[in-house]
C-alpha cells in the first residue's frame, strides 16, 4: 500500500522505511536518531540504510549532521517537506492496520 505513495512522492521503499522510523521516533523514542539506530533497531543492512540516506539527502529531504565527538555517527534531521511526505505514508499503515483488524473480535 505504501509504494503507491512513494510513487506520488517520488521516493523508494527504503527511503519511505526511514522517513517513516525517523519521523516515528521522535515521539516515541527520540534517543533513536542516528543511522546505526535505523540498523539495530529496524534490523535494516548497513548498505540499505547507506544507499536511503544518501538519496534522502540529494533529494533534500533530510540533513545529516556528523557526530561532533565522533564522526562515525550520522544525527539524521528530517525537514518540513520530509514530515508532510511522512504523514501521509502514516495515514496509509493507520489504514493498513485497520483493514487487517477490521474483522477481527
């Protein structure tokens, strides 16, 4: 249900993964905002994670700042366009999940 979205947005699967983790987490669990997190915690490779937030950057749809203490660690900051993009994709899993529990007692 969420490629349809992506299309309209222009943006992949990975990317949608991360936008919606990113944007997920600050509400939930705002310590989670690094690259690695996206791994360890969404069990995503290295090289996914990789390839999605070099295109989210190119696409300027979010920023990464360097760990100042080490530089090995990339802070992931979504931007306004990224938070619009994200709602909708949030609004498509809420529908998701419904149609799947509809039934259900």
């Amino acid at each position: 249900m969420c490629e349809d979205e992506c299309k309209q947005h222009n943006i992949t699967l990975p990317e949608c993964n991360l936008l919606l983790f990113f944007t997920n987490n600050p509400a939930n669990n705002p310590e989670y905002h690094t690259s690695i997190d996206a791994v360890n915690i969404r069990l995503f490779s290295k090289a996914y994670v990789s390839k999605a937030i070099y295109s989210l950057t190119n696409k300027q749809l979010i920023t990464v700042v360097h760990d100042e203490k080490d530089r090995r660690y990339q802070h992931i900051k979504i931007n306004s366009a990224a938070m619009k993009i994200a709602q909708q994709l949030q609004k498509v899993q809420c529908n998701f999940v419904e149609k799947l529990t509809r039934k259900l007692s």
